[in-house]
C-alpha cells in the first residue's frame, strides 16, 4: 500500500495535494467538500492588506489629526472591511473546529506596513500557518531591482517577528535575478515558497477599443515555468518547495514531484472539474506509485531535479535552435 504522507511547513499532510487560495476555500461548507475529497491541507481566500490597514488606521491611529485627509475611510467602506476581517478570522476558527486537515491562512500584500499586526490575530484564531501572497509590479521607475526584492524580505521579518507559526511565500517569476532570489528567500524566515502565482492580465477588446480582463482560470499547459524553476532549485534552497499554476491532472503532479516539489495547490481546476477531482487525482497517483514500485512520495521525489538529472541543458536551456531547427 502506497504512502502519500509529505511534511510540509513543518505541518503533517496525508498527501501532497493542497487546495489553493480563491473563492473556493471561503466558506466551511466548501472546506468540509475540500477535505472529504481527499486533500492534504487548504489555504483560505487571500485577506488583502488594504482591508487590514483599514483597520489599524481607524483602531490605533483613531483618525488623530488626519481626519480632513481620510475620505478613503468613509464609514460604509470602512465598516464592510472590518466586517470581512472578523468574517476571516471566525472563518479560521470555525474551520479548525471542523476538519482535520492543516488550514493555511492567506494574506495579499505589497508592502511591510503596519497591517502585519493582523497575523498575530491569524495565529490566535487558529491557523496551522500563514502564506504571505506577495507582488510587488515595478512601476516605479525610480526603484532598483534591488529596492523592490527587498521589499519582500522586510514583509516577511515584520510578519515573522509577530507570530510563531510558519510562514510560505508565494511569488511571482518576474524578478530580474530569480534564481538567487528564491534561493535567499529559502535562507530567510520563510519555512516554503510556492512557485508561481497567476496574475491578473489585462487584454484589450478591439471592438469596444477598452481594457478587459483576460482568462483568470489557469490553463493545463502553464504549469512548465514553475516546473523549470522547481527542478532547478529543489536542491538549492533551505524551505519546501510547493508547486501552483497550471496543475490540472495526476500526470502534472508527478512531474512536479518528480523534479522536487513537497506539494501541489490547485485551484482551476477545482472550479472546471469539482472538488472530485481531487479523490481522482489521488486515486492515480497511487496507482501510478505501485506500478513503479514506489511506496512513498520520498522514494521519487527529486528523481529528476537538476543536480540528479544528467540531462542538464533540458532544464537551462530556452532558445530554440535557429528557425526552429529541432521541429520536426
């Protein structure tokens, strides 16, 4: 018989699949489906930053004598937030009481400002631990690239000196030195990194001639950027390594456990296919497990990282041969 069991953040899953943040995992009712379906741990919809610094201007700050300059904090506006801030953290607490399976707090932000205060609150409403979802977009041409990675280690001192559970890091590839990135992130306070987020991405519609929104549900194919950067950096890195966007099936796991991933995390899936899919999606790993004759996740994972592969040039190289030389 097959053991699926990971160790994750430090955090004991049945097995590597984690349902990801999105409207999906807002609601108890959701979360039970999620956990009967068979995943190893969840990570709740993001709370964003605005929404808790909100707060912390108008509990700690009283309005003082910036009230002529806060429009912002009109009173409706400003009630719906705290609203969903207490929603977020009785949702912690109702979901701790009710499943079994590790619950991953989320939280949306850019900056390291005073709204980390609310990860305390996280930790005491229950949360096995916290993934700090961060992007910063480098708009502000008088930034170094420096001056914007660092933004990410401060988030992540501020929120670690607040709390004692253990902290992921999701983020996105566009960093102009990724590689060393992600590798002192792994040597920061951050106990995972979860390769890559999906953004929002603007189209345009030509007829209209406006800005619109593209697709926001990933698509089964876009799952090969964090597979290179995964197998690359599997055995590089001091913190688990959970891989996000594009997972749609079984086979997209295994290649990512293969290359070093200690999880996965769906999400579009889940809204085209159903929870179900993650009892399937089990189903077949562990048969594809027993035909190789493997009786643990521990037993493959990493098989195929860099340092254990010999064909090296598959993972570093991304030029094609001129005119498309190798097409056959």
């Amino acid at each position: 018989m097959t053991n699926l069991n990971v160790s994750y953040l430090g955090l004991d899953l049945k097995n590597p699949i984690i349902a990801g943040s999105s409207g999906l995992t807002n609601s108890i009712e959701n979360l039970k489906a999620i956990e009967e379906a068979g995943a190893g741990a969840v990570v709740l919809k993001s709370i964003f930053e605005e929404e808790i610094y909100l707060e912390f201007v108008h509990e700690f700050r009283k309005l003082g004598p910036m009230d002529n300059n806060l429009e912002f904090l009109d009173y409706y506006d400003y009630q719906i937030k705290k609203d969903n801030l207490k929603h977020y953290l009785n949702l912690i607490t109702e979901a701790k009481k009710v499943l079994t399976i590790p619950v991953i707090a989320s939280i949306n932000c850019t900056t390291a400002h005073e709204w980390a205060f609310f990860a305390r609150k996280v930790e005491d409403a229950g949360a096995d631990a916290i993934e700090l979802n961060i992007f910063v977009l480098p708009t502000n041409l008088s930034q170094t690239s420096n001056d914007n990675e660092s933004m990410y280690f401060d988030i992540v001192s501020r929120v670690s000196s607040k709390i004692n559970i253990p902290i992921s890091l999701k983020i996105s590839p566009y960093f102009s030195n990724l590689g060393a990135v992600i590798r002192d992130l792994s040597f920061s306070e951050v106990r995972g990194l979860v390769l890559f987020n999906k953004f929002y991405s603007p189209d345009v519609d030509i007829h209209e001639q406006k800005i619109i929104s593209s697709d926001v549900l990933s698509q089964n194919t876009d799952y090969k950027l964090s597979l290179r950067w995964i197998g690359m950096m599997a055995n590089r890195v001091n913190s688990d390594l959970s891989a996000s966007t594009g997972i749609h099936n079984w086979e997209t796991i295994i290649k990512m456990l293969l290359v070093g991933a200690t999880t996965v995390q769906l999400v579009s899936v889940l809204y085209k296919n159903g929870f179900s899919a993650i009892s399937g999606i089990i189903q077949n790993i562990s048969h594809w497990m027993e035909e190789n004759g493997y009786q643990s996740i521990g037993d493959f994972r990493g098989k195929l990282s860099l340092d254990n592969t010999t064909n090296l040039a598959e993972f570093e190289r991304v030029q094609f041969m001129r005119n498309f030389g190798e097409h056959k």
